[in-house]
C-alpha cells in the first residue's frame, strides 16, 4: 500500500531528526501550517510553492519527488523562464485561447507569463501539477535545479 505525502512528509522529518517547530521555522511557517503538511495530503501542493516543498525536502535530506511519493519520469526538463513560452506555443498548436486555457486551468496565466520565476515564489504547488498535464508534462519535469532527483 502506498503511503500518504502527509505520512512522507513526518516521516522524512522524524528520520531527518527535526522537530515540528524546526520544520515550521525552515519554512517560514507557522506551527499550526506546518501541522497540516504532515496530517493532510492535499496540504503540500495546496499551500507551498515549489521553493517551499523543495527546501522541506532538502531539510530531511530527500529531493521533492520523494515526498510525493514519486519517481521523476524520464524527459526534459523545462525551466521556468521557458514556461511561458511553452504555454503560448501550446495554445497555438491547440487552437484555443489564452481565456479558454485558463478556464480550463481554474489558474490566471497572465502574471505568470510576464514574470514565472517571481510568481513561482507565489503559485502553490498545484498550479504547477494542473499546468503541466495541460502541457503534456509531468510536473516533477517543472521542479526548478536538479532538486528532484
């Protein structure tokens, strides 16, 4: 039986030797937040960004993936600075709107195509797991450095 991402994440933690309150402080979090990471498997893409969950699994000693529970799949990986671009031309080979991919995210693109390094400091998670299967990709291939495996 696969193990939930909130069992991953105290897990990690109590092998890594840190405390809740450590975690929390790392993150920038508060205690009650942090509390949440490790009780519900939403929590981790809902809440943090992709900088958050890769610091918290450097901090256990772990990349992203492994947190989730996954295996980063063969492929390319895709910069953020690329992303818009990569978006722009999916729409285009699509023959949709911008309007019409963002309905279908439930995500604004606009700030993101402008600025996707400073808005991936702000977007959960999430959005970057909904956009990559709208592109084709898996998200891990999204996760910015090698902090993914």
């Amino acid at each position: 039986m696969k193990t939930s991402i909130a069992e991953n994440i105290r897990s990690a933690r109590i092998r890594a030797g840190k405390s809740r309150s450590e975690a929390a402080a790392h993150l920038a979090l508060n205690p009650a937040w942090y509390d949440d990471l490790e009780q519900r498997d939403g929590e981790l893409a809902a809440t943090l960004t992709l900088f958050q969950g890769v610091a918290l699994a450097e901090l256990f000693g772990l990349r992203l993936a492994e947190l989730f529970g996954e295996t980063v799949p063969i492929g390319e990986r895709v910069a953020l600075p690329d992303l818009p671009e990569r978006i722009r031309t999916h729409v285009a080979a699509a023959g949709i709107s911008m309007e019409l991919l963002e309905q279908q995210l439930g995500w604004e693109l606009g700030p993101f195509l402008e600025a996707p390094v400073q808005l991936a400091t702000e977007l959960p998670i999430a959005f970057f797991q909904t956009l990559a299967v709208a592109l084709g990709l898996h998200w891990l291939l999204l996760v910015p450095d090698d902090a993914t495996g």
